[in-house]
C-alpha cells in the first residue's frame, strides 16, 4: 500500500491552511486502491526550530529530540506528498521550511504535488518550494493547485469552485500515478 501524506504547512491558530487540507483528504479518500493518504497537521507536531548539531543528512533518521523524530516517522512512512502551503513574504512559512529541514533522507526522491492558498494563490510561496525540493531530487508534479481567497471563500468558510474540484482531482491521479513511475 502507497502512503501520500498531506501537509498543512501552517501553525496558525486560525489557518486556512487547516480547512484546505482536511478538505483534500476527504476528498482524496477511497480514490485508488492500493494508495491511502494520511493528513499531518505540521501544528500537531510542534517542531522546534533547528538547533542540534548533527545535520539532519547525517542523522540517518534518528533525532534527539523527540518531536522531530515523531515528525521523522511519519514523514517517512510516506512515499509521496501534497504540500498544503500559505505564502509569507513572497516565500515558504517559516515553520514549515524548518519542519522541512530538520529532516534530510526521509524526503529523498518521493513525488511532491504543491496546493497553495491566499490572496494570490501563494503561487510565489509553490515556486519557492519548487527550488528548495530540488536539493532531495524530489520529483514535482509541473501542475498546481492555487485556492483564492476572493474565489475560493465565501463568507468566511472555504467553498472550492467546481473546476479547482475537477483540477485537484486530476492533480491526485498525477501523484498518484508518480507513485508508480
């Protein structure tokens, strides 16, 4: 059985990113046999910031502290990812970058789709991430998910317009086919 895991990439009380990301999973459910998707809330976790003095490429997935090696785990136990990601500042959060790079091996060439949400999409916040997943020769879907603030909300609560509904779909059958390539 293939494990795609579904990151909130957010550790804000009241995260958008909470509502697009358990959207996906129960959209994503029951989708394909033979692929399960888990949900991790990055807030769950409560990551420390990146302090120890074994780099993480050189800590062949044992950490210290217990939070990361937590964090560890279940990033490993997947073999592919949806980054659910805001933008800050035209760029990745900070928790989640450090999230990211508390970890090394556990990331290595599993496939990553990238879902971004906010005013603009958080297009510039994906194109980021697209740069830094490089450096663990993971594969990237090219296509993307952009949720809208002004398009994707209504009154507070997220309503997806049916086409990004259709788009997240053919999305998931891209990574879930980027399981098997």
């Amino acid at each position: 059985m293939s494990r795609i895991g579904i990151i909130i990439g957010t550790t804000r009380d009241k995260a958008a990113g909470k509502e697009v990301g358990e959207w996906l999973y129960d959209l994503a459910q029951g989708r394909k046999d033979g692929v399960e998707y888990t949900l991790l809330n990055l807030k769950e976790f409560d990551i420390p910031v990146l302090t120890t003095e074994v780099v993480p490429a050189a800590a062949n997935k044992q950490y210290a502290d217990a939070k990361v090696q937590a964090w560890s785990d279940a990033v490993d136990a997947c073999d592919g990812f949806v980054f659910v990601t805001p933008e800050y500042n035209r760029s990745v959060p900070g928790p989640f970058k450090n999230a990211f790079d508390c970890l090394a091996a556990e990331w290595a060439g599993k496939p990553v789709a990238f879902v971004g949400y906010g005013p603009a999409g958080a297009i510039r916040g994906v194109e980021a991430w697209r740069s830094i997943v490089v450096n663990f020769s993971m594969p990237q879907l090219r296509n993307q998910l952009d949720f809208g603030f002004f398009t994707d909300w209504v009154d507070g609560e997220f309503r997806p317009v049916d086409a990004k509904v259709e788009r997240t779909n053919s999305l998931l059958a891209e990574l879930e086919d980027a399981l098997s390539a």
